[in-house]
C-alpha cells in the first residue's frame, strides 16, 4: 500500500509573507505561488517540495497527490486507519481525505502531530526537484517527528508503504528509526527519553545535515535570525544548531554527511 505518487511537507502559517522571507533567506527557492483558494506558495529545497498555506490554520504534515483515492481509502480503512476528514462528492467518490499519526506524543487527535491529507489528483506539473540540495541548511535528512510509541509508530507508517531504513531500539538514549517511502524521508523519535537539549522537539522539524554546518549556521545567523539551541565542538565552534521559522517551524541543522 502506497500512499501516492507525489508527497510535499505542508505547513499552515499565520503570516505568508513573514514565512517567506524566513525560508527565502535560508535558500530556499519559491517554484509556484497563488492566491486562491488561499494565499500560498510552494518552495524547494532541492529535495522536497514544500508547501506553505495562509489558510487559516497552523501545522505541519504531508500532502500525498493520488488519482485512486476510492481504492486506497477503502484499503486504508480495511487495516484499521481512521481519518478524521473526507471531502467526498455527491456519489461518494473521494476527493480528499486526511489522517494524524496517532502515535504522535500529544494526543491522538492533536493538531500538532503529524498530518496526512491525501488528494485525488495526478502530480502532473507539479515541480520535480533535481535532488541535489540548494539551501543554506545542507543535505535534507529527514522530516524528524517526535512520537510516544516507536515500535507501534514503525508499524503504523509500514504498513502505508514506509521501509525501515534504520532503527534503534536499545542504547540510543531513546527509541528511533529512520523510514522512506520513496518520496518522502521520517525520522520517528520517540519522546521522553534521554532528550538532553533545552528545545527537546515536540512538534515535526525538518532536518538537514552538512559538512561545513558551522559555516551554514554562521551565516543564517547573521541574517538576524537566533538560535534555539546550538552546541560547539572543543574549539567552541557551533556544528548543531536549531531555527524556528516565525510560524514556530523547527529547522535543524546538524555537522554530518549523508
């Protein structure tokens, strides 16, 4: 089971314009933009596409484009996936339907878990990124999300066409794994353990790696942008820090090659 053909990170913002010069600074590049039926615009880090909404609403999650929508909610249903939004027509058919992670830490139901709204359409025209990273952030590692249960989490997300690129169960600090589906990269972390940083995540971040991260950070900082959390090697140079975009999008920038 699949759950489509194309995904994009979405987040629902308050403010468009203060969004947009956030990850405009960072580098990221705007591929497409609109006012209706809400103002938006979508950006590419070169890997992802992402999706930003004026819409009302704050969150983060998915956006899955599938033409066999009918097919995949019946499916989905069958294994025991409860969605707690459906856009149908007059003959029941499926224009859009949308699910949270219910293994997310702050309840089943919570907005600030991990959100999945699949759409009826083909991604025909949609921007295809070239794959190679084009931000200030580095390589995109993994749309990091934070969860109260990995095991029972893993078996969630595998059972929607997610393979278990890595896990780690004992000896971490805490359980995680990291998951791919073909488009999209999660990391699934679970809360309360060893979390040792100040900022310990609780919503999903977007997660980048590079190696010359101190050099990255250096200069996002000088944009006038503070840190949420840094940490320093013995040269008391910083090769780790975090970034909340003015929505409160966490963006984490970590020393390390992938």
């Amino acid at each position: 089971m699949k759950l489509g053909k194309r995904t994009q990170i979405t987040l629902g913002v308050p403010d468009l314009a203060a969004e947009t010069k956030f990850f405009s600074d960072l580098g990221f590049q705007i591929v497409d933009e609109n006012t209706e039926p809400y103002p938006w615009r979508q950006f590419s880090d070169g890997q992802n596409l992402i999706l930003i909404n004026q819409d009302g609403m704050t969150y983060r999650g998915l956006i899955y484009f599938n033409p066999e929508l009918d097919t995949l909610v019946a499916a989905m249903e069958a294994a025991g996936v409860e969605f707690f939004w459906k856009n149908q027509h007059e003959d029941g058919s499926h224009e859009a339907a949308m699910f949270i992670d219910p293994n997310g830490i702050a309840g089943k139901d919570s907005d600030k878990n991990l959100g999945v709204n699949i759409v009826a359409h083909d991604a025909d025209g949609l921007h295809q990124p070239a794959g190679e990273p084009l931000t200030m952030c580095g390589k995109f590692g993994e749309f990091a999300v934070p969860v109260s249960d990995f095991a029972a989490s893993r078996a969630f997300w595998t059972q929607l066409g997610f393979d278990v690129l890595y896990a780690q169960e004992e000896g971490a600090g805490y359980p995680w794994g990291i998951l791919h589906d073909g488009m999209v990269v999660l990391g699934q972390h679970q809360h309360g353990g060893n979390w040792d940083m100040d900022n310990a995540f609780d919503i999903p971040a977007m997660t980048y790696f590079s190696k010359d991260s101190a050099e990255k950070i250096a200069f996002i900082k000088s944009c006038g942008y503070e840190a949420a959390f840094e940490s320093a090697d013995e040269n008391n140079v910083v090769q780790h820090a975090g970034f909340h975009s003015p929505s409160g999008q966490p963006i984490f920038i970590f020393q390390g090659e992938i």
